[in-house]
C-alpha cells in the first residue's frame, strides 16, 4: 500500500504520513482487541495468562510497531529485489549559518555542507536495457514513412548527426531540467525551498512506455541557490564524464541476460522552459537585449514589428566568438558591456559534449511560449476588435 502511494504523482509526502499513521493506530487497535478477546477467553477457561505458551501467542499478535524502519527495509528490499540504485550525494562546498541551539537557547554558527543527489546515468541505462523488450523496442524502431515528422529520428537533426549515423541503435537523451516548490507554494518560504530537477527519457522507446512516469528517470535534485552558487557545470559535470564513455567507440560493455552487449548512447536533445533554458546553455535571460537564443534578432527590432528583417541565426561559430570576445576583456563593466551586445553569459558545460550545441536544439516550450503569452495575448487583441469595433455592436 505504501509503496503504491509513493509512486503516485498526486499524493503528497504530508498525506502519505497522515495515512500511515492512521493505518498504525487501526491496526493497534486491532491488535489490542484481539488480544484482549484472547485474555478473555483464557480466563473463562481458567488457563493462566502467564504461561509461556500463552505470552508467545500474544506477542504474534504485537503490531504496534508496524511501520518501524520502514523507509530503511524498503530500500534494501528493493535493492535486493529490483536492482534498486541508490543516489551518490556529491559535495559541492560550505556555508556558514546560524543556528538555534534549543538547549542553552541561543544562537550559534555552524557549518553546513552543500551538497546535490545524483543518479548514475550508466547503472540507469544498464537497469534498463536488462530487459529483454527493451533490447527488442531499439533494434525493431524505425523511421516514419511518406515523410511524416513523428519523432526525432524523422527529423533532419538525425540524419545529419555524426554519432547517430555512425551507431544508429545508439540510445538517444533527452535531458529536461526545471525547478520545482517541495513546500506550500502559497506560503512566504517559497524561494529556499526551490530544487533544480533534472530528468531523462530514452527516445528509442516507443511513446506509451516514455508517456508515464516509470519512462522517465531521475538524473540529480540539487537546491536552486547552489545552482546560482556554483554553476551549472557543477551540478552536470557526473553527467558528462557518465556520457563520453557512452559516445566513446569502445562504449560500456554490459551484461544482459548472459548476452555481453556494448552500451552506446548521447544526448540528443534538451526540453525546458524559457528560464531554464537559459540557464542551460549559458545565455542571459529572456528579457536580455539579445534574448532569442536561435537567433541575434534584437528587442527593440521584435518590438517594432520588423519580423521582416531576416535576423542572423546563431551558431556554433558564432557562438564562440561571442565567448572568445567575453573571455578577452578585463574590467567587470567590460565583460557586462560584451555579454549585452550578443546575450551570452558563460561556456555551457553541455558543449563540452562532443556531439551536442544549442544552436542545434530546435526544441522551444510550446506552454509557456504559445498557452501562457502568445495565445493569450492574441485573445485579448480579438475581444478588444470586437469591442471596441462598432459594427459589431
């Protein structure tokens, strides 16, 4: 029962607790009426209750501590079950911070190590591809007839990419990142209690084994301000030591099944919204002077309605000149001055990829771009025609 509560999305940790211990106090509850039904009956047939028969038969009967341990006997029951791979908790550094010591009731400073959770992408991969129909799913998918665009093996990016073209059964990442409020988000800490998640789908697999959440696999959970403190390349850099052996020619040699098999895999494409997206590829934010990261079209040229005016598109030639010309001036004004001019902040630590550049990434956010900016603002313009527009009164 717990463990089907904790796999669904829509129940929270604070009901799960709630359920658990109501289900302890039921069983209880049951275990001390039975109990005292048993006592009840020994003592009409005059059997003493302090036998040891009778005390062994009342222990069997003993579930006040049902749930004990429980998180604990979980995770060893699921590693020695189901091959369960536990996360490596990776330093980051230290803060300082004051905390309150309830006994003596004064506040001190300790130190408070800084740390995310990272889940190896290879044992991931390896769990994964153990299964027999995994295998089979890989090896038997094929690209859309009478050219329809159903995945991204359809699409030109594939057929031009050097890796896939090379190892087209390569497992193929798509690494999505966003941030997400564990506490009340009505309440007024909502900004300390931010984590960075990020997640990965295997492309190979058919769309109804990656549209459900046993398709879609943790890669770290990091706390939001680390991420500002230390960088993306912190928080990625496990992922992508774990993914140049996977691109390397020789790949990870597994065994599945008693079938040695040679693991290849790369990343394919990265899903995140306007904000994280940024963040990712080392771009200025969305409101920056430069803030389209397909291309160097301007705001002041987007706001004029000058679509007309073929922007110049970025890419990886341009995109390292913007960080060469960064990487040469010397003042702080000078490098804010330069970062304005081409809406670059810093080197992706995605690029260290062999196979992977933004520029390269045509994947945008359709909910956020279309359902929450442009699609309203389009229905807002025709209530506003059909208002104010007399003829249509």
């Amino acid at each position: 029962m717990v463990v089907n509560l904790r796999a669904s999305s829509s129940f929270i940790g604070a009901a799960l607790s709630k359920v658990v211990n109501a289900a302890s106090f039921f069983v209880s509850d049951i275990s001390d009426y039975t109990k005292s039904e048993i006592l009840n009956f020994l003592e009409k047939k005059n059997i003493e209750s302090e036998d040891p028969k009778v005390i062994n038969l009342l222990e069997k009967f003993d579930c006040n501590n049902l749930f004990n341990n429980m998180d604990t006997a979980q995770i060893e029951a699921f590693k020695k079950c189901y091959n369960y791979i536990e996360a490596t908790e990776i330093s980051l550094g230290y803060r300082n911070d004051q905390q309150l010591d309830s006994k003596n009731q004064f506040w001190q400073q300790k130190q408070i190590y800084e740390t995310f959770q990272y889940v190896s992408l290879i044992e991931t991969l390896k769990l994964v591809i153990s299964h027999e129909n995994v295998w089979q799913y890989i090896e038997s998918e094929k690209s859309a007839s009478d050219n329809w665009l159903c995945n991204f093996k359809d699409d030109v990016t594939f057929k031009t990419h050097r890796y896939f073209q090379k190892y087209p059964n390569a497992l193929r990442i798509q690494l999505y990142y966003d941030d997400l409020i564990v506490n009340n988000p009505s309440g007024s800490k909502t900004q300390s209690d931010k984590i960075g998640a990020f997640y990965y789908i295997i492309q190979n697999l058919p769309p109804h084994l990656n549209s459900f959440l046993g398709g879609i696999h943790v890669l770290a959970l990091c706390h939001t301000a680390d991420i500002e403190k230390y960088g993306m390349d912190a928080i990625l850099r496990s992922f992508i030591y774990e993914l140049r052996k996977l691109e390397s020619d020789e790949g990870v040699l597994i065994s599945t099944n008693g079938k040695e098999r040679v693991l290849r895999a790369s990343l394919a494409a990265v899903t995140a919204d306007g904000l994280a997206a940024h963040q990712l590829f080392g771009l200025l934010s969305s409101a920056a002077l430069y803030f389209c990261r397909l291309c160097m079209i301007n705001r002041y040229i987007f706001h004029d309605n000058q679509n007309s005016i073929c922007a110049i598109p970025r890419t990886k030639q341009l995109h390292d000149e913007h960080i060469k010309i960064i990487e040469e001036q010397v003042t702080e004004k000078d490098i804010e001055n330069a970062r304005k001019h081409c809406g670059v902040k810093e080197k992706s630590v995605l690029h260290e990829n062999r196979y992977f550049h933004f520029t390269e990434n045509y994947i945008f956010d359709p909910m956020h771009d279309i359902f929450q900016n442009v699609a309203l603002m389009e229905i807002k313009l025709v209530l506003n025609h059909f208002i104010t527009n007399k003829e249509y009164d």
